[in-house]
C-alpha cells in the first residue's frame, strides 16, 4: 500500500522521539490528521516554543524563560542544600514529592567512559564554582543507581568532600506496595543498609 508522502514524513519525524515506535507514530500522526486546525496549530506552536523560549539556567542549568529559573530565583528555597541530579526530567520527578526545598544542579548527564562522556562533558566544573559563591552546607546526589550513576556519585563526593561539605545519597531500595519475594538480591540489600531507624 502506497502512504501518501506528508503522512510518512510525520510518521518517520515521530518515530524518531524516544519510546515511539513506527505503530505508535502511525496512530499520532494518524490523529494529528484528524485534529481539527486549531489544536495542530497549538501542537506545533508549543514544541516551536520548546525551542524558541526555553533555555537553561545560568546557576543550575535547569530549563528556564529567563536567566534564572524559579527555583534559583525563590527567596522561600533553602540555599544552603544542593541536590545534584543528572537532567531536567530528575528535577520535575522530586519537585512533584513536596519534600525538598533546597536547590538543585544538572549534571546534563553522567560518566560514561564507554561512550565518551568524561567529567568535561558534564557541568561539573560549574557545580564545583558554585562551591565559591554560595554558602553550602550539604550535597544529596540523586543520580540513577546503575554503574553510571554510581560511578558518577563517587566521582562527585572525592571532589566534594574535601571541602567540609557533607555529601549524602538519596536511599534506595523496595518501592511502596513492593513485595519482598519478587525483589532482586541487590534491592533488597541496598534496602537492608538504608534501614531508618522508627
């Protein structure tokens, strides 16, 4: 069957975004077809948008409209906690929880020799300026526990514990409503020594 060629470009277009498979992307553009005009133009004016009007921010390469973003710019944030994460994506994760109120750094990534990303592709340079500027008590690294993660988080805390400041992890281990039985050996492990204490 032949496709008519504007359905495969955007069908090729989507395919191209992660977790959208060829399927997927028929059945978007299939729909994008069917919207009425008014909702595409509102589509393809948000993704120009994207593009056009965010940028990063200057102080903890968050996205951003303006130099600094609101959480840089809230008076109401604790300024004296970091909490380092590897993108964008982590930050909206933890904001959604209401439980930290501190500030954050993107890494925009993690170590990964394999793949050529070492320290200078990271802004781990900034992070450790921002050391000089500001007042900071302590540093949470929430960075993905996978070897990545885990050699990046080490990495971080020989260059940061040395300057007196305390370096902590986020706790890992069994998700709520979790059953121990179906858990795997090191999960179960890292929720053994991340006990808390009741």
């Amino acid at each position: 069957m032949q496709i008519a060629e504007p359905l495969l470009i955007a069908i090729e277009e989507l395919s191209k975004l992660p977790g959208i498979g060829k399927k997927t992307a028929q059945r978007l553009a299939l729909h994008i077809l069917k919207s009425n005009k008014e909702s595409v133009d509102n589509l393809v004016k948000s993704i120009q948008d994207l593009k056009t009007r965010l940028r990063f921010c200057d102080r903890c390469f968050n996205l951003s409209e303006e130099e600094l973003c609101d959480i840089c710019k809230n008076p109401k944030r604790d300024k004296s906690m970091i909490c380092v994460v590897e993108e964008a994506s982590d930050v909206i994760a933890i904001e959604k929880t209401n439980e930290y109120s501190g500030q954050y750094h993107i890494l925009g990534g993690v170590l990964s020799p394999l793949s050529g990303v070492g320290s200078d592709s990271l802004k781990i340079k900034e992070l450790m300026k921002r050391f000089e500027t500001e007042e900071i008590i302590e540093v949470i690294l929430a960075l993905n526990p996978d070897t990545e993660g885990e050699t990046t988080a080490l990495y971080l805390a020989k260059l940061i514990k040395p300057l007196g400041i305390k370096v902590s992890r986020i706790a890992r281990g069994l998700p709520i409503g979790g059953d121990l039985e179906f858990a795997d050996e090191a999960t179960i492990g890292r929720a053994v020594l991340g006990r808390i204490v009741l």
